[in-house]
C-alpha cells in the first residue's frame, strides 16, 4: 500500500469518525457501525495486551528486568489503544451506560496509576520476583475493572444472535486470562526448577545473579527455588478452587449455552499449549499449562442443569472442587504442575467457592446479568 493510498484510507476513516466526536451522556443511542467498530478496538486492544503478556512471564523467567522490553511494547500497543476507547466512551457516551462507562473509567485509572508505581517497585526493591505483588496486583485489579466495564457494555448493547454470543465468550476468555495470570508465577517456576535439577537452568547467570545477591545468598537450589516459587504452595490450588472458578460462574450465565465455561477455559488452554512450543523453540522457558481447568469448568457446565441457585451453588461448590482437586493430581502425575496440597487446604478452597458463588449468583439476579434477562429486555 503507498503512501498516497494509506493518507486517502486514514481521511476517509477521519472523515467517518467525526461526525460522531460529540459530547454526550453515557446510555446515548450508538449506530449499529459506530458499536461494532468500538467493540472490535476493544478486541484488538486486550489481544495486544495477552501476546505482550504471555511473552512477559516467560521473559522475566529468562532475562533481567527492563522496562522497554520487546513484551513490555507489545503490551503497551494495547494499553494505547485501551486510552483511546476509555476516551472516546467517557467523552461521547457511545457504547455504554453508566455502570459500564465508570468501570472502564476506574479500571484504566486504576491500570495507569499502577503502572508508575510497579516501575518505582522496581527501582526500590528490584527485580520483585513474584506476580503477586502489590503493585502486580494492581495491574491485575486495573484490567478486571476494564473488562468488567466492556463485558457489560457488550452485554447489554449488542443485538441476539451469534456474534453476541461469541464476542461476550471472547471478552470472558480475557477476563479469564487476566485472573488467572498471577499464577502462572507457579506454572512456570515449576519448569525453572527442573530445568537447575537438570543443569540446563533456564534463566540467564545475569538474571540468577541479581536474584541471588537480592535474596542475599549464593547461587543454589535453594535460591532457584525461592526464586521459582515465591508463594506458598497452598496458593495455587485454592486460587484455582476460588478466584478462577467464580469467573466460570459469571461466564456460564451471562453467555447461557451449554458448555459455555469449558468452552472459555478451553480457548484459554489451547491458545496456552499454542504458545508453549512457540516459546520453546524461541528457547525462551516454557510452563505447566493447566490443563486440569478445563475439567473444573466442565463440573460448572453441569453443574448449571440444576434450576435452583442455592442447590446449584452448594452442588456445583462441591462438585467443582473435588474435580478441581482430582484434575490436578492427574496432571500432576502425567505431566506437570506446580505443587500439589492436602485436601483439607481444597476443602477450604470449596468453601470459599461456595460462598463466591452463592453470592454471584444474588448478584447476577439482583442486576439482571444472565442470558435469559438480556433476551427477555431485547425482546420487550
């Protein structure tokens, strides 16, 4: 394409677009194009931020910290983007109501503040190996706002039919991502370990030596494990049980069809073992992929045949968590995972389900956010 033709192409799109950079209150009627056009920025806007992501953990097991990093630019392409639409929506209140626009609002200022603040983390503390960390964390909370925001945007703007469905189970496969990334601290640790045990280690001597003189000790097991697996152990599988079964909750009854969690984690997990040789062969570090979600989203599917919400939340508590449970000792034995627990530490993590989801499911009728509550509005 010459220049000519991309200056003609980016008129024509300026001159499509002006007529709409009107002041208004959010809630406004939005043109079916105008509300296609935002949403798919959105799309692109969170694929930019899961590839600059996904590279990021992998990079940070293998080199030391720098901020212009080829991962951190691919994230901030994204971030970039996300400016521009939290913009356009506070500004013109197309694509949004109330609810939906203050969450996008709060959500990139929550992201933004946070992003000043991780890099003074860093200067002060350096490397802040754990994604758990307050300033990670941040980050973390920032985006889940965001997503919050669009996926309701979407939910209640977007007209029945099929492209609804799979936009809304596409938003839900960022949120998911987005919730589960902290742990991948511990899927990919994992790895780190095997590969020091194996005299292979995969992190530069530079990035080992930095870890070591932080931890104040010297190059050694012991570091490497520290290093790999910074939280308890008990972390992961509870936050499995709890924070990433909840999310399936939400999914399974806001897209309403059948299957729609396994189908969410199942995108998820196939786009992880896409990435997993990719990066292999890049010869960056590789992780556990977490297979073993997938069969907790399948309890949440059947789970889901039950009409009753109190019997379907304590039901599908219980079922879910022993699922959870059983999945991840089977991938534990076949393949890899981070470190397993007793199953008093899963019965706590059942229990903090069941109380997520008995009151997700108040939430959800009290708002109006299942499926069958949108068609039934449409359709008025």
């Amino acid at each position: 394409m010459t220049a000519v033709s991309l200056r003609r192409r980016a008129a024509s799109v300026v001159a499509w677009a002006l007529p709409y950079w009107t002041r208004g209150p959010a809630g406004r009627e939005t043109p079916a194009e105008l509300f296609r056009v935002l949403y798919l920025g959105w799309l692109v806007a969170f694929s930019f931020k899961v590839l600059g992501a996904s590279w990021d953990v992998s990079w940070h097991f293998k080199w030391l910290r720098d901020d212009l990093a080829p991962p951190h630019l691919l994230n901030s392409v994204g971030t970039v983007v996300v400016v521009a639409l939290t913009i356009i929506h506070v500004y013109t209140g197309y694509g949004v109501d109330r609810t939906a626009q203050r969450l996008i609002q709060w959500g990139t200022a929550t992201f933004l503040i946070a992003v000043p603040l991780d890099l003074i983390n860093h200067r002060v503390n350096g490397l802040d190996i754990t994604s758990w960390s307050p300033s990670h964390m941040l980050l973390y909370i920032g985006t889940f706002f965001m997503i919050c925001g669009v996926i309701r945007g979407w939910f209640i703007g977007a007209p029945p039919g099929r492209t609804r469905t799979l936009v809304l189970g596409g938003l839900f496969v960022f949120m998911f991502e987005n919730v589960w990334f902290p742990a991948q601290h511990q899927e990919y640790g994992v790895f780190g370990i095997r590969a020091w045990d194996a005299g292979k280690p995969e992190a530069e001597p530079i990035l080992l030596q930095f870890a070591a003189d932080q931890m104040g000790r010297a190059i050694d097991r012991e570091m490497v494990v520290n290093f790999s697996l910074p939280v308890p152990d008990h972390v992961y599988p509870l936050y499995a049980a709890a924070a990433a079964m909840i999310v399936l909750v939400f999914a399974r009854a806001m897209i309403g069809r059948a299957f729609a969690a396994t189908a969410v984690v199942g995108a998820y997990v196939a786009y992880r073992a896409l990435i997993w040789p990719l990066l292999a062969v890049a010869d960056f570090p590789r992780s556990a992929v977490p297979a073993f979600l997938v069969a907790g989203a399948l309890a949440i599917d059947l789970a889901f045949l039950l009409r009753n919400p109190v019997l379907r939340a304590l039901v599908g508590s219980l079922l879910t968590t022993i699922v959870v449970d059983q999945a991840l000792r089977l991938q534990n034995g076949w393949l890899a995972s981070p470190p397993l627990v007793s199953l008093m530490t899963m019965a706590i993590g059942g229990a903090l389900l069941t109380a997520l989801w008995l009151g997700g499911e108040w939430f959800l009728t009290r708002y109006r956010l299942r499926a069958r509550d949108r068609e039934v509005t449409a359709g008025a």
